[in-house]
C-alpha cells in the first residue's frame, strides 16, 4: 500500500511558477535514482493509467529526453526536453509538452537530505508566462502532485 507523503502545490498568483514540496521517506540516493534511472522513473512518472515510454532520456547536461504516455485507447502524449544540469542533489531540465508546442517550461527539481532517511523534495517549474502555468495547472498538476510524490516515494522505498 502507497502512503502519500505531505505535499504542497503552490501556483502563485502573479508569478509564472508552479511548485511541488514533499518530503519522502526515503535515502536522498534512492529519491535522485528514481529521478534518473528511466527504468524507475516510468514506475512513477505521471498517472498509473497511461503507460510511460522512454523513447530518449540522457540524464546529463546537454542530453535530451523523449518520454510519450499512452492510454487505454491507444492514444499518445509526448513530453521531450533537455537536460541542462544533472548533480546529486540537482536536476535541471526543459519540459515541452508536444500538444502545446512552444510552451516550454524550466523545472528544476532540488534533493535535501534531512537526515534522517527522508528527502525534501521540490519541484519548480518556471514558465513563460503566468497563462502557460495556469493552463498546465489545469490539466491536472495540482490534482495530480500528491499521487505523484506518493508514487514517487513507492518507487525510491523499494530501492
């Protein structure tokens, strides 16, 4: 059974950021694997209903990455990137949604080992323009966050 750890979005008004805090209990080690590993990361990343297919994903700076999901029906959504700063405790990359082309955000997510064997977790996602956060905010992101960390943090207990 996945537990859900404490998460907090914040998409604040007047700023084109959108954020995610959680704090997973898990080493710091197996939270960034479950970010970089694709093996991993496709057991977390996004809705258990669509299946994620890695069609590229090179975790350094530079690299880029292609990830599609499909549903039921067969239908596909492509996401894609570049990563441009990959550490223990950082990842920074591009995130393009290809049924909004044009629309790219910056994300960077930040690793905090508390010490304990939890993780702080955030998530930042810079946008263009404060309408491009709202729009991705309303495809689910709030709703989907703390199914998100929950899966996340399943992913990186079981490492």
């Amino acid at each position: 059974m996945t537990t859900t750890p404490e998460t907090h979005f914040e998409a604040p008004e007047g700023a084109p950021v959108m954020s995610t805090t959680a704090v997973i209990a898990a080493p710091i080690e197996a939270v960034r694997r479950a970010h970089v590993e694709q093996d991993l990361l496709v057991r977390w990343w996004g809705p258990q209903e669509l299946t994620s297919k890695v069609e590229t994903w090179e975790p350094k700076a530079g690299g880029s990455w292609r990830i599609v999901h499909v549903d039921e029906a067969g239908g596909e959504y492509g996401f894609h990137g570049v990563f441009h700063d990959v550490t223990d405790t950082r990842i920074v990359w591009t995130f393009e949604f290809e049924g909004a082309p044009g629309n790219v955000s910056m994300q960077t997510v930040a690793l905090e080992d508390l010490g304990d064997g939890t993780t702080k977790v955030v998530n930042q996602a810079l946008f263009q323009t404060e309408f491009a956060r709202d729009m991705m905010a309303s495809t689910g992101a709030r709703d989907f966050a703390p199914a998100g960390m929950a899966q996340l943090q399943s992913v990186a207990q079981s490492l």
